[in-house]
C-alpha cells in the first residue's frame, strides 16, 4: 500500500526554534491531515484541511494544502519540550473510506 | 467522556499462540480501523469494517482476522501465522463519509 513521503525524517532542535516539515504524494488527496503520536501512545489530530491552498492554524501550529493536491506543510513556532514527538501526515481521497499515512517526522527538542 | 479504548495496554505471547486484542468506541462511529506500527515506522492498515458485520482487508492483513459483530467493538485476532508479530497496534474510528480519525491509546504486542 502506498504510504506518503514525509520530509524530513527526523529534526532536532532547539528550544524557541521555528520548525517545519512537508509532505508529498504522487496522487491527489481532498483531504489532509496532521497528526502527532507521544511516545506509546495513540496519534492525535492536531489540523485538518479540505481546501487545495487553504491555510489553517491551531496555536503554534499552522498547516497549509498544496495548491497542487499533492502536498501538505506543517509549521511549528517557538518550539517547546512538549512538541517532542512523531508527526504524521494522512491524505484522504474520499473513496474507499481510509486514510493514508506518511512515514512520520521525529521531533525532539532540546533545551 | 466519548473515545476508543483499546485493551490490555501491553500484552505478551508465546510463539504459536492465537491472541486478541480488544477495541470498543462510543463514538457511534460507523467506520473502524485496525493499524500496526512498528519501531520508526509508519502506520500500515490491517483490516477496516465500514459497517457492522462488514469488513475488508487492508496492505497487510496475512496472518490477522477480525469480526464486526457490533457497531461498537472491532476486535483483532493475531494468529500464529502471523510470523513477525510484535509490533505496536492502534485501533481508530471515522464516522461515516469523514476523514477525521480518532485513535485509541494502542496495545503492545510482545512475542516470546
């Protein structure tokens, strides 16, 4: 099964920092979202986009839908220990009813 | 409080052994999803059921089986053919024509 391409595989950085990371796919999605998994624990939506171009926030986090369909960003401001996790993204065709998952970024942040 | 609950948290298997693993939602979800994760990886779908006593097979189903008995429970069964077992395994829920998927808190599955 396909699974998205998520960029970069893992980052760290620093306490304050900005931080961003992308997600490709070689088909188009009507639905994007973003997840972020702590460790053993279960993933939890954090943004969802249903517009191609569409830029959407939640606190420090802003995502945005590619314009071609075929891409998703997800910015995080400020950085703080508890963003210290596994990033997933999940494209949704609205066929066949399931998600499709990206490989994940790790994130870890130093203080 | 409305979620998925997935249980045990952690469970331990010996070789050649059947086991299942338990997911009940009360979102009145019609959609249920099963994952399995393994160390840095991502998540690969097992088995999905649409609508009770229905389900299909997803990239990996080989050696796992599941019954859809309820609306709200989707339990999963991994059998001893199933020859890499261990791995983490996350169980979700969509309500019907959404994409939005809500995950319970996964079980741990060890063999050994």
């Amino acid at each position: 099964g396909q699974q998205l391409n998520q960029s970069p595989q893992s980052m760290f950085i620093q306490e304050g920092e900005d931080v961003s990371m992308n997600c490709t796919s070689s088909s188009i999605f009507n639905t994007w979202l973003w997840y972020k998994q702590d460790p053993g624990e279960g993933p939890v939506l954090l943004i969802a986009l249903y517009k191609a171009g569409e830029l959407t926030s939640n606190g420090r986090l802003t995502a945005q839908f590619g314009i071609t369909r075929k891409d998703s960003f997800l910015n995080i401001s400020a950085s703080i220990p508890s963003d210290v996790g596994i990033y997933f993204c999940a494209g949704y065709t609205g066929t066949a009813s399931k998600l499709t998952f990206g490989t994940g970024t790790r994130l870890q942040v130093t203080l | 409080d409305g979620g998925i609950t997935q249980s045990p948290k952690y469970l331990f298997r010996k070789e050649g052994q059947n086991v299942t693993l338990s997911c009940e939602q009360n979102l009145n979800h019609d959609a249920m999803y099963w994952y399995r994760q393994d160390p840095g990886q991502g998540l690969r779908l097992i088995y999905y059921s649409q609508i009770v006593n229905d389900f299909q097979k997803g990239d990996i189903a080989e050696g796992y089986s599941v019954s859809r008995e309820k609306k709200e429970s989707f339990p999963l069964t991994v059998t001893s053919a199933q020859k890499n077992p261990t791995a983490f395994y996350l169980c979700a829920s969509t309500a019907t024509g959404l994409s939005e998927a809500f995950f319970g808190q996964g079980t741990r599955l060890t063999v050994v």
